[in-house]
C-alpha cells in the first residue's frame, strides 16, 4: 500500500542562498551590487577629500566668465570676450563641422574604393587593396601628421604668387589659392543680403556681403526641394504602382523641384562669387581653409574611407550570387538586379557598420590636438581647462557632449536596424 | 575495325600535330584582356591607373633610391646631395635616409640605457617564444609553461630591479591557483573560487610587498633598473600595446558574459561600463588618466604614468573586445545554449565548454582588428607626455642636426606599423581559415 506523502516543509535555510539556484542569482547580484556602490562610494569620497586638500570646490560657474583666449575657426559670433561656455559652443560647431565633411567625403571614397576593389580589373583592385591596406594598418595619427606636413611643407608661399612670372599661380581660372598658410576658396556673396548692405562711399556701388540670414534661408529653401522632390517621386511610385504607368516626366519634375527655388533664391539676393585675391602679404576674400581643417578632414576622410570601403565589399560578397542569377531569369537587367536586388540587401548588411564607423571618424575627430584645430577638445577640454583649473569638471563636459553624441547615433541606428530587420519567427 | 577503314576513306588515319591556341586565347594577351581591358570602361580604367602609378613612382622612387645613407645632419645631407649636382630643381631633392641610422635607437628604444639594449631584445625574443604555443598548435604544449611565466620575465626584463617584486607577484597567482585545485574537493567549488580570488588579492595587498622588501634585502638578485620614463619609441609602443592586448581580453570576455547575463543589476552595469567607455574617444580618457587619475585615488597615492596609461588602453579596449564576443555571442544558434543545457551543464561549464569556443572562433576577425586599432591607438600616448615614435620624430625634427626632416621619419615609423598591423590581419585570416570546421 502506498501512501502518498506532501514533501517535508522545510524552513528557510542561510545556506540556500548560495545553493539553490532560486535564490543564488538573487545572492550574487546583491552581493555585486554592494561591492560596486562601495567602489563608487569610495571614489566619490576620494574625490571630496582631493578637492577639499586643493582648495577647490565643484562648480560649473567657470562656463559663465570670460574666456579671454581667441579661436581662429569660429562658425559662430565669438571674440575673445566671450564666455567659456560660448568657447566650447564653438569648439563643438567645429567638432562637428570636420565629423559632417569627412563622414560624407569617407563615404563616397568609401563606396568607390570598395566597388573598384571586387572590380575583374586587376590593376584596379590592386590599386585599391594597397589603398586600403595602406590606410587601415597605419595610425592615423601619422596620416594627419603626413597631410599637415605636405600642406605646410609642400605648397607655395603666399608671396611666391605675386608679381608678373610669379612662381606659383592659382588654379580653376584663378579662383583657388593653395599656399602654405591654407586653400583660399570663393564666398557666395549676395548684393541684397538679408543683413542689408553697405554702399561704397565713392562710387555708390553697393558692397556684396553675406549674413546668417542668407545662408540659413538657402539652406532651409533647399532642404526644402528635397522634401518636395521625395514627395514627388513617392506620388510617382504610388501611381504606378495602381495604374502601372508612371507619370511622365517625373525625374525632371524632382529635378526642377530642388533646382528652381534654389536658383530663384539666388537670383533674388543677387549673388555673386568673392573671389580670393593676394593683398599685402596674405590673401583676402573668399573662405580660408585652414592646414589644420584641411589635414584633419582629408586624413579622417581617407582613414574611414579604407574601413568603409572594406564594409561595402563585404556588404556586397554577403549578397549570394543566386539573386543575381534569379535576377538575370527573370530578365532584368544588370542595372536593375543591383539597384532592385542587390544593394537593398547589401544596405542591410553595411549600414550599421558603416554608422559605427561615423561614429569612429567623429571620436578620432579629438585627433585635431596634433594639428591644433580648434574643437572641443581644445577649448574646452585645453585651453579653458588650463586657464580655470577646472579639469575635473571640463573633462566631465567633455566626456559627456562625446557621449551624448554616441547615444544620439547609435540609437538612430537601433531604430534603423529594427526597421530593416528581416521579419523572423 | 579494320575494313571499316578501308572503306571509310575520309577518315583521318593519323593525328594532326597539336596547334598552338590563337594569341588572343592565351598567354598574357588573353590575361590582358580578360583582366585589363575587357570593356571601354575598365580600359580607361587601367590607363587611368598606370598613369596614376607612373606619375607617383616617378615622383617618388629616385627620391627613395638616390637617398643619402651617410651623413651626421640635414645640411651635410644637402652638401652631399648639391655635390652630386643633384636634382635641386625638384624642390626636395633627394632622401637622407641618414636620419635613421644617426637616430635608429631612438627611434626603436628611446632614452633606454645604449648597454642594456639586449634587455628588451632578449624580452621579445622570450615574448613571441611564449607566444608560438598561443598561436600555432603545432609547438609543443610544454611551451605553455614559458608562456605563464612569460609576462613576469619580460617585466623583469625590461624595468630591471630585483627579481623578487614579480617573483612575489607571481607566487600571489600560484596560490589561488592551488587554493582552486585542491580547495574544491574540500570546500566546494563555489567557497574555493572566491577563497581563490580573495586571498591573492589580500596577499599582493599586505603580504607581498614587505616578503619582496625582506628578501631582496637579504638576497640581493636583481639587475640595473630602468625607470618607466627611459621608455620611448617602439618599445613603448610594443609595452603599452602588448600589455593592453593580453589584459584586456579576458576583461573583455567578462564584460561580454555580463552584458549577455540574464543578472538584471550585472547586465545593466556592463552596459552602462561598456557604452560610457565606447562613447568618449580614447584621447579624452588618455588626458583622464593623466589629469584626473590623482582625484580619484587616496590623497598621497601617485604611480607611474605609462602604468596608468596601461591601464587605460586596457580598459577602452577590453570594451571594444567584449562587444566583439557579444556579436560571437548573439551569432550562436539558440539550440547550443538549450543543448548546453540539456546535458545539465551549470553555467561556467556550458560558457567554458559549449558556448565560448564557438563565440570565440566567430570572433576572430574582430578581435584581431580591435588588437590592431589598440596597437595603433598606442601612438596616442604622446599627447600625455610619453615619447612613443611619433614624440621621438618630433623630438628629432626639434634638433639643430635633424631640423626640417619629416617624411623619411614617417616612411619608417609607418612602415613599421605596418608590419606589425598588416601581419597581425594576415594571422587572423589563416586562424578563421584554420578553424574553419564547416564544408565549404
């Protein structure tokens, strides 16, 4: 005869903490808890005790004072009366001025450079394998080094442009300097600016000058034109997709819809090209380009541009030859398999790394040290520390305007990811 | 057979000789043809391409090969170069590889004492022997032993002193070694892997030094020792990027299984660890590590500096390396985690025996290229006041003999790096090929 017996009620026993595994996880987080807030308890009163030894207090107030240091790259109204919080605003517009040039002048090199790679011909894609190669196995540290030394080093002085057989002479129809002091490029300069314009005393003819105003207006006109012409091209899919037809002339309506507002805006402000021209020892007018933008730019540039162009041919190889070959039986053509079937699915494979890499080109951006481009690093994180003293806070700021630009780009990515992830079970 | 060929008179009886193929079928006008010039695009292509080689060769190679190998400065390099009635037209004339030779040693060991040159050679020497069982399976397995004493000779080695500071340190991992192996029967496992990990820490913490202070002052063995600041060049270089490579992996493996853990409070601390380390550009912990290190320590606490470097480079890249693993990781197929499982592995041994191999193996190219950026990253250390090859080309260039002088400095700092890099990239790739077990 059997009887059935409940399992004896046992108590709750210490040593279940560590034995049964219901209750171990809970132990080990707790126990790991604790030791890591006593780490972080421990530092945080390190820190006290330091800044008390010193004589310092924590305090943010230092951003308020006047800088009293100048920037030669300034995106925004700055002189050396302005605050240190207005020192780093700059240094941040700078950071990110030479992250947006080179992310999008690393791309195309990127997506060129990996293309002509796969290419069947074979001097070719030897040429680029030693591009990339070159680039990727040495630091790019050195090629920053390399670029500032061939711009200061390599290039014409101002002075060597002067004078009838002059040395060295401009390029593109007299309109670019290069010289050892930077690349002088034109300005768009509009004879009715926004900001209004000053009238030559003697002859009454009116100055072309440029204010914020006309630039964000054409920016905003433009972005604009875009926004229609995706509107445009989506109405046109739309329509065929019903009807099987698409709309007639669509291509030069998107075309129009960018150009036009874009050309009636420039028509209307009146603008023109300030083109550089050598004065006294220098030259004047137009955009000066200095070595250290242009260095930092172009070795960023090439640098993500090697890394970039390894994920595009990875991206490509990792799209099976079968849909190629489905492509082609079902009789499209080559230039419809890769716009239709191949880089949609290569896209998916290269655009999270390709994001990460922006976000390395944006990090390796704090290179501008070791040309002494003005970016955050260097007002905020140099020069204002030096002058206040306030190191522990200026590199918190620093650390965290880094980490938040991180976070930005990589949740954009996440959202991305989860948009053009393959639906699974 | 043979009437048939009586009758069958158009029948060839004998072999035609054998004709050689049309020239554009073979040899190297059909390669050239298939490689070169097998459409207008790719031919203007390869024109394009060998205009682009011949302008750059013939800008640079006489450069390269007329360069001056003997000479004590840039001036006496220019006299040399105006006494050949040299291309002075060109702008820079020639190269004056002379600055190598004049400042090699600089440039390899920085200011490391000149008669005690054969300390870090022998270093490296005992280093890539230790590293021959780690990377090729074909060594002998004996060779391990030399491998774990490996890291605490080549420290000797290299900052001299007496031997009993690393002797000591040594002896801290041999004792929770042995409290593991033969604490486990005795007190359990989970008891003998925490008595394993604390009691070395306590014993480095009190026991250590003053063993090591007692017995150097009753034995003294030691060699001259060489403050951390002589450091420089390659070697610093070599030093920061091997230590970092060899710490920061299992780091990087821990932070990795913690960020996969199912452990709420782990999991969010590996995240917040590893993302606040991956956002900030290393440059910026560099300059934290130089400046703020002092704020975080007990007041009166101050080490060396390429220490905290050291331990910087570590940490940044022991991040980039767990989400290495975390990609290997994620990539394993559910079915090995519930397989582990199934065979009522508990949760080191299904990591340990099941899950790591694999994720490792997965891995590899990213690992390699996270070893590589770290090595390259080491050129950093110059902006914290360290002279790695990139602060010594700056410090050659700063003397009277050597002012003016970059691009051959560059050519073989870069080349140098390139090696190194270029090898390590290869070594990966014949590892993924090697490990490869499925059929392809």
């Amino acid at each position: 005869m059997a009887t059935m017996t409940d399992p004896p009620v046992e108590g709750f026993r210490l040593s279940q903490l560590i034995y049964d595994t219901r209750y171990r996880s809970m132990t080990i987080q707790v126990v790991a808890f604790v030791l890591i807030m006593l780490g972080l308890v421990w530092l945080a009163n390190n820190v006290v005790t330091n800044l008390q030894a010193l004589g310092k207090d924590f305090d943010f107030g230092f951003l308020g004072n006047r800088a009293g240091y100048d920037i030669n790259q300034r995106l925004v109204e700055y002189s050396n009366d302005s605050t240190h919080g207005r020192a780093a605003i700059v240094g941040i517009l700078n950071t990110l001025l030479v992250a947006v040039l080179g992310c999008i002048t690393a791309t195309v090199l990127g997506v060129f450079a990996g293309v002509l790679r796969l290419s069947k011909n074979w001097i070719v894609s030897r040429l680029m394998s030693v591009y990339v190669e070159g680039f990727r196995n040495i630091p790019l540290l050195l090629w920053i080094l390399v670029i500032f030394a061939v711009m200061t080093e390599g290039t014409p002085q101002p002075r060597d442009f002067r004078g009838e057989d002059a040395e060295a002479s401009m390029i593109l129809g007299d309109s670019v300097a290069i010289t050892n002091r930077g690349i002088y490029i034109p300005n768009l300069v509009f004879n009715r600016s926004l900001g209004g314009n000053e009238v030559d005393a003697d002859t009454g003819a009116v100055i072309a000058s440029q204010s914020a105003g006309d630039i964000i207006l054409l920016l905003a006109v433009i972005i604009a034109g875009f926004l229609a012409s995706g509107f445009i091209g989506r109405r046109a899919t739309a329509i065929q997709e019903k009807t099987g037809v698409r709309p007639p002339g669509t291509f030069w309506m998107r075309l129009g819809a960018v150009v036009v507002p874009a050309l009636i805006v420039l028509v209307a402000l009146g603008a023109t090209l300030e083109y550089p021209e050598l004065r006294g020892f220098n030259f004047a007018d137009g955009i000066h380009l200095r070595n250290s933008l242009i260095a930092l730019w172009f070795a960023l540039s090439l640098y993500t541009g090697a890394f970039i162009a390894e994920i595009v041919r990875a991206g490509i190889m990792a799209v099976s030859k079968g849909q190629t070959e489905a492509a082609f039986a079902l009789g499209m053509r080559p230039s419809w398999t890769m716009n239709l079937v191949i880089l949609p699915q290569a896209l998916r494979v290269i655009i999270p790394p390709l994001i990460s890499q922006f976000l390395n080109l944006t990090k390796n951006s704090s290179l501008a040290i070791a040309v002494g481009y003005m970016d955050v690093r260097s007002t905020l994180g140099g020069i204002t520390i030096n002058q206040t003293g306030r190191e522990l806070e200026g590199m918190l700021l620093l650390g965290l305007f880094y980490l938040i630009t991180s976070l930005i780009i990589s949740g954009a990515m996440n959202i991305y990811n989860n948009s053009v992830k393959l639906q699974e079970r | 057979m043979s009437e048939i060929h009586a009758e069958t008179a158009y029948v060839r009886t004998e072999m035609l000789p054998e004709q050689a193929p049309p020239i554009t079928a073979a040899g190297p006008v059909k390669w050239m043809r298939e490689n070169l010039f097998s459409s207008p695009l790719n031919a203007i292509l390869t024109v394009l391409s060998i205009i682009v080689i011949y302008y750059v060769l013939q800008g640079i190679l006489p450069w390269m090969v007329n360069g001056i190998w003997n000479a004590d400065s840039l001036s006496e390099c220019r006299e040399i170069r105006d006494a050949r009635g040299g291309s002075s037209e060109h702008g820079h004339g020639v190269a004056c590889w002379a600055v190598l030779g004049d400042r090699w040693h600089q440039l390899t060991f920085g200011f490391y004492p000149s008669d005690l040159y054969w300390r870090p050679i022998l270093a490296l020497a005992l280093f890539l022997a230790a590293l021959a069982p780690v990377l090729f399976d074909t060594v002998p397995r004996k060779m391990f032993i030399l491998t774990a004493a490996a890291p605490f000779i080549c420290a000797w080695l290299l900052w001299g002193g007496t031997i009993w500071g690393p002797l000591m340190i040594a002896v801290g991992f041999v004792i929770g070694w042995a409290i593991f192996k033969f604490g486990a029967p005795a007190i359990g496992a989970l008891s003998a892997t925490i008595a394993a990990i604390l009691i070395p820490i306590l014993y480095w913490l009190f026991i250590a030094g003053p063993i090591a202070g007692a017995l150097s002052g009753a034995i003294p063995i030691g060699i001259e020792a060489v403050p951390s600041d002589d450091f420089g060049g390659f070697l610093l270089a070599f030093v920061i990027g091997a230590s970092g490579i060899i710490l920061s992996m299992p780091l990087g493996i821990v932070l990795a299984l913690g960020r996969q853990s199912d452990l709420f409070i782990i999991n969010k601390f590996s995240v917040i660890f590893i993302e606040v380390i991956r956002g900030v550009p290393l440059i910026v912990w560099l300059f934290t590590a130089s400046l703020l290190l002092n704020y975080f320590l007990p007041p009166g606490t101050n080490f060396d500096l390429m220490l905290r470097v050291i331990i910087m480079v570590t940490l940044f890249s022991s991040a980039y390396i767990a989400e290495v693993i975390r990609g290997g990781l994620a990539a394993l197929p559910r079915g090995q985690y519930e397989g582990a499982d199934s065979l009522g592995l508990n949760y080191w041994q299904s990591m340990q025996l099941i899950i790591l191999p694999q994720a490792l193996k997965i891995s590899i190219p990213g690992i390699v290229s996270s070893f590589i950026g770290l090595f390259k990253d080491t050129v950093l250390v110059v902006f914290v006041g360290l002279s790695d090859p990139i602060g010594f080309s700056n410090l050659i260039r700063a003397t009277t003999d050597w002012n003016g002088i970059y691009w051959e400095l560059f050519i073989f700092i870069g080349l140098c790096f390139f090696i190194c890099c270029y090898g390590m990239s290869r070594y990966s790739q014949y590892l993924e090929r090697k490990l490869r077990t499925d059929h392809r």
